[in-house]
C-alpha cells in the first residue's frame, strides 16, 4: 500500500498552519510536521477522501487563506530512502535518544532508541511522540503492563521495557506498521514486548496499569469508553494526538464515564492528556 505525502505551503502561515493540521486530522491524516517553511502531511492512500480534502481547502479559501499544495505518492519500498535523507536524531534532554541505524551512536544519555521507521510513524519527531516519550521518562513502569494503542514503530513500547514494564501490548491497525514495530522490537533487544495488528477489540478482556493511545481526537473519542473498562483501579491513561483547543472536549467526556483528570502538557499546540481511574 502507498501513503500519500502532501506539502503545503501557506499564507498567512499563522494561525493557518495550525487550522489545516486540525482539520486534516479530522480526515483521517496521521502524521505532521513542518519543514523549510512547509507544512508537510501524510495519510493512506485508501483513505484518501477527495471531497473531504476538497471541503477542507474550500473553508480556508472562504477565510481568504491562499493554500498551495503538493501531493506526492510515495512508494511503500521508497520510505527508507525518503527517511534516510532528512532523519536527524531526537534528543530528550540527556534522558533519551531516538536514532536510525545509520546514525552514529551516542554514549552520553540514558537510554537510545534505535528506530527503522519505513511506513510508521513514532520517530520522536512529532510533538505528540515526543510529549509521550517525555511522560514515559518520568515513571517507574517497574512490573507494570502496558498497553501502547496506535503503536506504529514502537518507539513507546521500546522505552516502556526500558523503563522496566515486563508486559507491554503494543497494537496498530496497519499491518506495516505491526510487521515495522516487530523488527525495531528486535532491533532493540526487547523481549516482553507482544505486536499485534487489529483494533480495539483486541483488548476486550485484558486489564492494564498503563494505557498509552497516540493516535488522534476522533478514535480517542471513540476508543475512551474500552480504554476506562480495560484500565485496572487506579490505572494511568495519557492520550496525545490533538490540539490543544481539544483538552477541554476530551477531558469532559473522560470524566463523564468516569475517568479522573491528573494533568495536561502541551508542546507547539499539541497536546497529551492524563487520566486515572
């Protein structure tokens, strides 16, 4: 299967870049980011909708916003090479390294995260990655079992055993992104890490003492009541994957089936959100 990589460039570039990645998120494209000046976004080719993408440009036009754009296809068998050429190393204070394979090794910080990430996402370089490395850096998952929702390359589940979970459920509903998570699991010498490609219903019946659901505010929404249900007493759940114009929405509808607010962090205009049971 191919993705689809849109560039966008577009005037006036503020607030507006932030307005489209909302909207697209809302259209199903999972990954952002901005680079020379471009806001660079990807998605699926079978779930590309048309007339959604069209709806979107139509309402920034009726604002007098001028949107150019680029669509580019890329091949499942090209994202190494498109990776390799622009994929520089994240760096979490001197806590955490993410790094592909052809970068240099490091000894000065705690942990390295060695990632090939051909068609997932979860480099670290997006903000919601890197809100949730973040979070993860900060607890003792010493015994705890995990669940890592939207898994992609399994960088959250990675660094969950390094940080001392000996279960972790790592699922995404793309195949390659489930076959890509497996190999950076093996990669990184983690051995209590299980992958599976499926949907929520892949966890009805299993508790866990830590969920972690990177994906976006629409599935969130519609994943929150299975997440309270799987969660044990007490549990931690932290969603990323939305605006911060979404805290408010999302912490509404957690509390109403019962979930308690812990915190929020926000990292240019995206957010994570904390929640207990």
């Amino acid at each position: 299967m191919n993705y689809l990589e849109f560039q966008f460039n577009i005037e006036p570039v503020k607030p507006w870049t932030e307005i489209l990645t909302a909207y697209l998120s809302e259209i199903d494209f999972q990954g952002f980011y901005e680079e020379d000046g471009l806001l660079k976004a990807f998605i699926s080719e079978n779930e590309f909708d048309p007339s959604a993408f069209g709806n979107v440009l139509g309402s920034l036009k009726e604002n007098n916003v001028k949107v150019i754009y680029e669509k580019i296809i890329i091949k499942q068998q090209n994202w190494n090479a498109s990776w390799e050429s622009s994929f520089k190393p994240v760096e979490i204070n001197k806590d955490l390294c993410i790094r592909a394979p052809f970068h240099e090794h490091k000894d000065n910080f705690n942990y390295t995260i060695v990632i090939q990430p051909k068609m997932s996402f979860g480099t670290g370089h997006h903000q919601t990655t890197y809100l949730m490395c973040e979070a993860i850096l900060k607890l003792d998952l010493t015994n705890k079992n995990v669940l890592d929702m939207g898994s992609g390359t399994g960088v959250l589940s990675i660094l969950c055993e390094k940080k001392g979970s000996t279960k972790i459920t790592a699922i995404d509903i793309e195949e390659w992104s489930a076959e890509n998570c497996k190999e950076n699991i093996i990669s990184n010498d983690c051995s209590h890490i299980e992958t599976f490609c499926g949907d929520i219903d892949l966890i009805d019946g299993k508790k866990f003492d830590v969920i972690f659901a990177n994906i976006n505010k629409n599935i969130l929404k519609r994943h929150l009541q299975e997440y309270f249900i799987s969660l044990s007493e007490n549990g931690l759940l932290y969603l990323s994957g939305f605006f911060s114009t979404d805290i408010k929405e999302l912490k509404l509808l957690a509390e109403e089936i019962g979930l308690n607010y812990i915190s929020t962090n926000a990292k240019d205009e995206w957010a994570m959100l904390v929640l207990q049971k």
